[in-house]
C-alpha cells in the first residue's frame, strides 16, 4: 500500500490546487500540503505524481501551504475547505493508512518484546527450555498475524530476520537435545518396523483381516502421536500404508473400472458429494468458532489497537462465513437432484430387474412346451410306423381264401383301403406336427 497520495482539487475560494498528503504512520497522522495552480506546472505535478508518491524527493516551489491532521476513521481526511475531484481515493486512503498504522504498532509491539528476548538470550550459558517455548511462542504468535495478514511483508520480514538469529544461538545450545531426539525417533521407527512385520506376515497368511485392520488403525493412531525425524517419519508411513491397501484389496478387492452403471456413478458422485458437504460444514463450523473466539477477545481486551484489529477480523471472518454458506446451499441443491436422480434409476433398475425375471420364466416356458410337442410328435410318429406296417402285412398275404372270398365278395378289399387310409391319416399328422415344431424352432 502506497503512504502518499497526489490528486487535483479546489480550495475554499473555488481556485484550484494541487493536493498532496503523506502518512506519518509512526504519529497516526497525515501531513497535507496544498499547491495553487500558478505554482503547480504541468512539469511539478508529474514528479509529484510520478516520483514523490513513490518516496524520491522532489523540491517543493515557494508558495505551498502545509498542514497536519490526526487520522481517524470518524472524521474526513482534508479538511472541509479542500474539495477534490476523486474523493473515492481519498476515502480509499483513509481507510488503508488506517490499517497501516494500525500494522505498524502492532510492529513496534514485537519489536521491544522481541528486544526483551534478545536480551535474555544473550545471557544464557546452556540451553533452557522455557526460553526455547517462549521463543517459539512469540514466533507462532507473530506467524498468525501474519497468516491473518494483520502485519506487512517488510514487518514480517524484520521480525522473521530478528526471530532467526535468536533460533539459530538457541539451537547451538540444543545439539545434544537433537541427537537424544533422533535417537528416540530410531527407536520408535525400530518399534514400528518390528510391530509391521508381524502383520505383514498375518496379512499374507489371510489371518482375521478385520483385526489386523483394527490394529493399523490404532497404530496409525500411535504414528501421529509418535515423535520421528522427517526420514523416519516417511519410512513407517509408506510400509503402513502399504499394509493398509493390501489388507482393503484382500477385505473389498480391486477397485472397478469405468463399466459402471449411471447409478453406480451416481452413487460414487453422491458419495464424493457427501464428503465434500462435511468439509463445508466442517469448515464453516471452524469459522465460527474463530468468530466467536474473536467476540470474546474482543469483549475482554483491554488495548485498543488490539479491539480494532480484532473488529477488522470479525468482518472478514463473517464475509468468508456467507460465501461458504452460500456454497453449501449449492452443494445441498445438489445432493438433492442426486438423491431424486438415485431414486429413478433405482425405480429404472428394479423394472429392468423384473422385466428380465419375466424373460426368463417365458424361455423357460418356451422350452417345456417345444420339449412336450417333441415328444407327442415321437409319439404319433410311432403309432403311424405301427399302423403302415400293419397295413403292409394285410396287403402283401398270398390269395388262398377263394371261397371266403367267393362268400363275402368285396370285404378283404375294404379292409385293406381302410387300413391304407388310416395310414395315410397318420403320416399327414405326422408330417403336420413335424411341420410345425420346425417352424416354431424356426
């Protein structure tokens, strides 16, 4: 954020003038200096515009007029008889010069403690661990101000230089804490191996997967609590975790691929959805309690640059609270399409279901009936062999019955076309029931 602001304007009697104002961030005030037109050519407002706001120095002409002015939010920056004709950068400035006082105190704040420490440091003989948490306190304090951006870069910056140089002389001190702490991480990195190595052999033996799963949940557990160095820390967790996919692979199987039904990716997305929907809630419940910290800070503190940045904090926090929010609202929208989409296709998915149970009993009907023409066809197909072969014996016996025929003139002849008739009857069912089996197989 630039400290000084260069603009046209008119003064009380209409005439117009240059404008100039400067922070003074170390007063909480602004310096304002006023330029008439007959002073202010064309080449002087361009270096004010062009250099002074950037802080190189221009020599002011004989003529100009400089006043002072406390900043507060409450009242206006120029006073009433200056007119200018961007008043939105006047206000604009207001309020950032505002912060940036507000910034710098707070600056000053943890440079003198910063200083106390420094002090106090430089009288130590050994390390001592109280000074170390201070140290690393004042550092996490300074380090949230920053993530709040309630300092600037060059404080930080300043503060981050000065804090580093107290780090670096207290860690000289603590080499012989260093070593006992990556003694103790070999230690537990040999403890965790040894407890993996057991369950790597009961997971290839496919013993109780459900406990050895309980069990690496617990020692997960026991792993974040565990203190390792960086090296060690990466180890265990990469045989853990592999321990942890092998058991779920063995548990659940495989991931599918892409085949998926809609409503199995539907599920997947509502599933993803679900989660997504947590984190939010998630999210903005921790924003609330943030915003209800900063109320009872707020409440209790006594400094007034603290209760003003603190105010300045609470609006911002309740502004990410309504966007979150209004993302949730889309999020629920959302799942609620899904869940009436799931609905459907699980509708869609049972009718098919059945359709295909209908399919089913119909083949299988389809099948008993052709069995049953089959047979029925065999059948008759029997008989009618039985019948042409009676009728084959009836016509091929010897004449030697002259006098039956001579008395019953006609009858033998009878029998035999009547027997070759039912014969013939019996083939063209024969051949009908064949006819029709080959057609409904066709």
């Amino acid at each position: 954020m630039k400290t000084k602001l260069v603009l046209w304007g008119a003064n009380s009697q209409d005439e117009k003038i240059l404008v100039a104002v400067e922070l003074l961030a170390d007063d909480n005030k602004v310096k304002i200096y006023t330029f008439p037109e007959a002073i202010a050519t064309e080449t002087f407002s361009q270096q004010m515009m062009t250099e002074w706001r950037l802080d190189k120095p221009v020599a002011f002409p004989e003529g100009f007029t400089e006043t002072e002015r406390a900043l507060n939010l409450s009242e206006s920056l120029l006073p009433e008889q200056i007119k200018v004709e961007r008043s939105d950068l006047v206000t604009r400035a207001q309020t950032e010069w505002q912060f940036i006082v507000l910034s710098s105190k707070l600056s000053q704040a943890y440079q003198s403690e910063l200083e106390d420490l420094r002090e106090r440091v430089s009288r130590l003989e050994s390390y001592e661990k109280p000074i170390w948490e201070e140290l690393k306190g004042f550092w996490d304090k300074v380090q949230e101000q920053v993530r709040e951006r309630n300092l600037f870069r060059g404080h930080a910056d300043a503060l981050r230089d000065m804090t580093n140089e107290l780090f670096t002389e207290m860690k000289s001190l603590r080499n012989r804490m260093d070593k006992e702490f990556a003694q103790q991480s070999k230690d537990n990195m040999q403890q965790f191996m040894d407890m993996l190595d057991g369950i790597e052999q009961r997971i290839a033996d496919n013993k109780r997967l459900q406990g050895i799963f309980d069990e690496l949940k617990k020692m997960q557990r026991q792993f974040r609590e565990a203190k390792f160095t960086r090296d060690d820390r990466n180890k265990v967790w990469k045989r853990l975790d592999k321990s942890f996919k092998i058991v779920k692979e063995k548990r659940f199987g495989a991931e599918s691929g892409d085949d998926r039904s809609p409503l199995e990716r539907t599920q997947r997305r509502m599933k993803g959805l679900l989660g997504a929907i947590e984190k939010m809630e998630t999210s903005i419940s921790r924003d609330q309690d943030e915003l209800n910290f900063q109320n009872r800070k707020i409440a209790r503190t006594d400094g007034q640059l603290e209760a003003q940045i603190r105010s300045a904090k609470i609006k911002m926090v309740e502004e990410r609270i309504n966007s979150k929010k209004l993302k949730l609202e889309d999020m629920l929208k959302t799942k609620a399409e899904l869940e009436r989409r799931t609905q459907s296709l699980e509708a869609k998915a049972a009718k098919r279901k059945e359709q295909e149970k209908i399919k089913e009993a119909e083949a299988e009907a389809k099948a008993k009936i052709q069995e049953q023409i089959k047979e029925e066809a065999a059948t008759r197909a029997e008989d009618s062999g039985k019948l042409e072969q009676a009728a084959e014996q009836i016509t091929d016996k010897p004449a030697a019955a002259e006098p039956a025929k001579a008395e019953a003139p006609g009858g033998l002849d009878e029998v035999v076309a009547t027997a070759q008739a039912v014969a013939a009857v019996v083939s063209g069912q024969v051949s009908e029931a064949t006819a029709k089996l080959e057609k409904e197989q066709a």
